[in-house]
C-alpha cells in the first residue's frame, strides 16, 4: 500500500477526519438551503407522514414496486409497530425493468392487480405503496411521479399522481382498495425503523446504500419554511432528503472521469463517489490511474467486495477496501450532517438498508466508527445505532397508510 498511498491521497480516495467534517458542515449547509426553498441542491421533499404514533395498530396491505421485482403482502401492525406481523410475500418480477419486455401502463398495473389478488387483499384495505422512484408526495397521501429510473419507463406516468392511477386501475378489474398512501423505499425504511424498540423517531434516520443511496428523518414541520402556511396536525413529518444528488467537497480527478462518462453528467455526485452502481466504475478508473492490475471483465460493486474481501495482500486488493473505506467514510459524514440537522442534542438511531451496507466487508463497522468520532465533534455523549428491519418497505409501507388514517380520524 504504501508505494501509492500518497499518489491515492493525491487523488481523493483517502478522506481525512477534517475532510469529512468539511464534507459534513457542506452538507448541513445544503439540507437547510433545501427546506427553505424548492429547487436546491438537496431537495429535502415533504413526505406529508407523521411518525407512527403509539397506539397505531392494524392490518394493511403492502406492496413495493421496487428496481426488479413487485412484492405484496398482509401486514398487521401490534403495540406501535414493534410487532409486525408480514404474512406470506407475493412476488413478481417488475413489467418493464431492467431485463424484462417493455411494459405500456395497463401492463404495469395489471401486475400489481395480480399480486394483491395473490394476497387476498378484501375490499378497503388499507394500502401501503412503496414506489421506488422519483416522486412529490402530495398532503393526500398520493405522490406525483417526477421522473423515471432504474432503466425503466413507462409511458404516461410521469407527472402523475400514481395512487390515483393505481387505484383507478385495480377498480377496472374489480379490486376495491381502502385509503392509499405513496411513500419511496428511502421514507418506508424511515418509518420501519422508527418503530423498531427503543428507537425515538424524531431521532431516527432512514439510510439507502444499495444500488444508489438516499437519507431520509422526521423534522420539525416549522423547519420546513418552503412548506409556507400548510396546514399539517402532526409536529414533525418525514422528509426525502434526495441526498444523493449531493456534490461533495474534495472529490478528485477519478470522481470527475466517472461523473464525465456517466449516463448523467453533473447529477448525483455523492451517488457515483459511494453507490454500488459507481463502485465498479471508480475502481476501473482508479486502478488505471494508479497502475494496478484489476481482474479482467466487467467491474461490479460485488466485484469490489470480492476483493476487498479476500485476504490477500496484492495491490487491487488493498485499492477494494481503500474505496470500501472511502464509500462508508463519506456515508458517515452525511449522517454526521443529520446528527446536526437533528439538534445533535441526543443519539442517532439509523435503520439502514442495502446490500453495500450490509454485505460490503467491514462497510457497517466502519461507517459507525467514523459516525461515533464526527459526532462526538458536537455531543461527546451520543452514540449511533445502527440497524436493519427485515421487511422495512413492507412494514414502513403499512405503517404509513395506518398512520395516516389515524391521523385522519
């Protein structure tokens, strides 16, 4: 490691303690542009959901529409969510997604209608939607589709609100779904984890590193100054950070060639430095820049972990956990910006979800390790806690819909 460390420094693949809290400060600064204002850098859309309150028990459906795949379940909330039961999961691949025949809308949704049909789903069952893509969400409960990702598009959606569509297409064949609320997987993590024992909601942080990554909290409504005189009863609502679009401090030349060759350059810099769909890319790049031999094919993030894993001691091994470290320091850093936004009066409970996260060698160690040092800059007693939900969008999913309508009366 040490014949290239410097020219890796060189080249930002190595942040510094002081470079992450430059990257943390940055953040902040652009979380707070974003309640303000629409059209900043760090969106920070409203969810219009409160977190679960105590008491908010029922039975609801959860379907999840996510990259691949459509999964529907039953799901009853017990005692605040912290005993969910989710019955047998349906799943279906996604008409339209990557590897699968183009889909118009009729096709897309006749899907969803089989899978709640698999279910069992009675007439006024509540709905749970996690739709995994771009959305406004709405004070209805609906949320508008803004653009299409994941190497899918369907024509006629975007623009649309798609529980209104979605219910409009299961009534064509004959399902009557009750109250439906549209939340994407970033807000349904949130709202699982906020319900998982011991978490406090109003401290809880719902992380996405998988593919792409995406933060979401519950803030206080009155932070949310672009909201201006909507009316909403609960004190804090969930907000989509939208914080992959983040363009980060620091980043080097390597993270420049990968943001140059993309299918969107300009877009989603904090994505391409720390996501499973970059990760490949960065060290195909950096591998070239610094002369190392990387095994030959297409390079994955799995590819990445691979190596990184692997316990010998050749240089395309050190360079995998080099740009592990880097993702997961970075990760740390956002956090460490909602400890912040949060007040970092208290700890930080954080459910997280993706298989970078979880599966990347030493990735969840080491995003809690840097997270414990950036915080105790503010509060030397907080802690984070980091953790999983199995079945977070299908719970986040029930939770939102039961909340919702208890909040409605």
């Amino acid at each position: 490691m040490a014949e290239y460390l410097d020219q890796a420094i060189d080249l930002r693949l190595v942040f510094d303690l002081d470079d992450l809290r430059w990257v943390r400060d940055t953040l902040l600064a652009r979380q707070q542009e974003g309640l303000a204002a629409d059209g900043r850098e760090i969106a920070m859309l409203p969810a219009f959901l409160p977190p679960c309150e105590p008491g908010t028990t029922g039975r609801a459906v959860a379907l999840d529409a996510g990259g691949t795949n459509l999964r529907a379940a039953m799901v009853e909330l017990k005692q605040r969510g912290t005993d969910a039961t989710v019955g047998e999961v349906i799943s279906r691949p996604l008409p339209g997604s990557a590897g699968t025949e183009p889909a118009d809308m009729d096709r897309f949704f006749a899907s969803h209608a089989e899978v709640l049909t698999a279910v069992n789903t009675a007439p006024g069952t509540p709905l749970g939607y996690c739709f995994s893509y771009p959305v406004r969400s709405r004070p209805d409960g609906d949320a508008v589709l803004t653009r299409w990702v994941k190497e899918i598009h369907i024509e006629g959606m975007i623009g649309q609100p798609v529980g209104q569509l979605l219910r409009q297409h299961l009534e064509e064949r004959g399902l009557r779904p009750g109250p439906i609320a549209v939340l994407n997987d970033t807000i349904a993590t949130l709202m699982a984890g906020s319900l998982a024992p011991g978490v406090v909601a109003t401290r809880c942080c719902g992380l996405i590193v998988g593919t792409g990554t995406n933060m979401g909290a519950f803030l206080p409504v009155t932070s949310l100054g672009k909201l201006g005189s909507t009316a909403f009863e609960a004190g804090h609502m969930a907000v989509n950070f939208e914080s992959g679009a983040y363009d980060p401090p620091g980043l080097g030349e390597i993270d420049q060639e990968v943001d140059r060759t993309s299918t969107n350059p300009g877009d989603q810099r904090f994505e391409k430095a720390v996501s499973g769909a970059y990760l490949g890319r960065v060290l195909e790049v950096a591998a070239r820049c610094l002369a190392i031999a990387i095994p030959p094919g297409d390079a994955t993030a799995a590819v990445v972990s691979r190596l990184a894993e692997d316990r010998a001691d050749a240089p395309a091994n050190r360079l995998a956990r080099l740009l592990l470290a880097r993702s997961a320091d970075l990760v740390a850093a956002a956090l460490a910006a909602t400890h912040l936004l949060l007040g970092a009066c208290d700890d930080l409970y954080v459910c997280a979800e993706g298989t970078l996260f979880w599966k990347g060698p030493g990735y969840a160690a080491r995003v809690k390790n840097t997270l414990n040092r950036l915080m105790r800059d503010n509060n030397p007693a907080s802690r984070c806690h980091i953790d999983s939900v199995p079945h977070a969008n299908l719970i986040g999913s029930t939770a939102a819909v039961l909340g919702r309508r208890r909040m409605q009366g």
